[in-house]
C-alpha cells in the first residue's frame, strides 16, 4: 500500500509484508496471509504493486520524498553472511532478500531516468533515485553463525537501505535497573530526496537514550547537506 503525508512532501510505499525472504515466494503461512489479506497471488503481481505505487508517486507534478517500508530487504547487496541480507544460517552464505522488492525497485528506477531524459527541465540537473530510503527487518543483527551483520548500505543510484532488526531487542545493561529498547531514528531531506543521518537509539520507558549509535553517514564516507533542507524524522522498531 501507499501511504502520503503531504504536508511533508513524504510518502511510503509498503513493500511485501509476511516475507520469509529467501527466493521461494510462496512460502507458508506468510503466502496465505498475503493472498487473503492483499490479493497478491504470485510474484509477478507483488512486483506490479510495489512499483505501481513508487511509479505513480514519482509521476506527480511534484513528487514526494518516497521511503520504502518492507518486512525484509531486497536481492542484490551481498552474498556473505554479514551481508545486510546475507544467508547466517545453516548454511550460511547467500542472498537471503526478496527478488521482487529488488524487480520493484529495478523497475521503479528505469520509469525514474526515462522521466527524467523526457522532462529535465522539470526534473532539475541531477537525477535523484525514485526511492532514498529503503527500511526493513527480519535479517537480525546478531548472526546465528557468530559475529554481527552490516545494518546500513547506500547503491550506486544513492539509495540507502538500513535493517532495523537489532537483535535482541532490549538491553538491561546500559542504565542501572532499567531496560532500554531499541529504535531506529532517520533524519531524511525530504527536498533533497536524500538520507542525511541514521542513528540506533537505545532507548529507557521514561525517554532517556541511554546509547546513540551513528549508523550513517557511513564511516569513512561523506553525505553533503542542504542548508535550506526541510527535514522529516522517522522512527521505525521491527
């Protein structure tokens, strides 16, 4: 589905929800789920929906900042088990996301540069990706094969792809005799269409961050801002 908040130039666009990931679609209970809940019957048709939707919010006269929002991450950022999607369990090694996200967005990409070529005049100079944030879960951050997974990456086109899945999802060791739960906070300039700052907040029941985890800009790596950005924040947990 496809939701707006207009006043803030910003709009989500839902991914697959009940996703095992992997590349076998119709896997059980979650395919059920899907059929009766969405009326999404294959593969094909999950392909059609999201990118429909990232397409038809692209083609407004003045398009919003779109975020994706799925249950697991695309097809396509690595094969290694600490890969943002990487198989960790038994056996480890492969592509663990979902093939039609990564169609969707492919697909979403292609109708954004054939605009863009067509309308530059009023598309501007610099070509924006059609998705600049791309948000999900289920791959969790500790790996069943021991270590930690990379939780944040951003593609060639500039689009950022940050799992929320931190695992476990409580902690009782930071603050004494309090539990802190895990958030996930995105800074995003919804003029600019791009990721400015994502940070792993841990935070206690009575609002005190006990952590604050810099997530992105990538270390080592620089992300220039607009001085006169409207900026939107989005606070996601899995």
């Amino acid at each position: 589905n496809i939701l707006r908040f207009e006043s803030l130039g910003l709009c989500v666009v839902g991914g697959r929800p009940f996703s095992f990931g992997g590349d076998k679609f119709g896997r059980r209970p979650g395919y059920t789920l899907l059929q009766q809940t969405y009326q999404i019957q294959n593969h094909e048709e999950s392909v059609e929906r999201i990118s429909k939707n990232i397409i038809s919010a692209n083609s407004e006269e003045e398009p919003p900042c779109i975020i994706c929002l799925a249950h697991n991450g695309p097809t396509g950022l690595g094969e290694r088990p600490d890969d943002i999607c990487g198989k960790d369990f038994p056996s480890a090694g492969g592509d663990w996301g979902d093939t039609d996200l990564q169609e969707a967005l492919d697909r979403a990409r292609a109708a954004s540069l054939e605009t863009q070529k067509e309308e530059p005049e009023q598309r501007g100079s610099h070509a924006t990706p059609p998705v600049c944030l791309v948000v999900f879960g289920h791959m969790h951050s500790s790996l069943a094969c021991g270590g930690r997974r990379r939780m944040v990456v951003q593609d060639d086109h500039g689009s950022v792809y940050l799992n929320s899945a931190e695992v476990p999802r409580w902690n009782d060791g930071l603050i004494t005799g309090q539990r802190a739960g895990y958030f996930t906070m995105v800074d995003v300039d919804v003029r600019a269409k791009r990721v400015l700052k994502a940070e792993g907040l841990w935070v206690t029941p009575d609002g005190q961050i006990a952590e604050c985890q810099p997530l992105f800009p990538i270390e080592n790596e620089s992300i220039s801002q607009v001085s006169t950005s409207t900026s939107a924040t989005a606070v996601y947990d899995d």
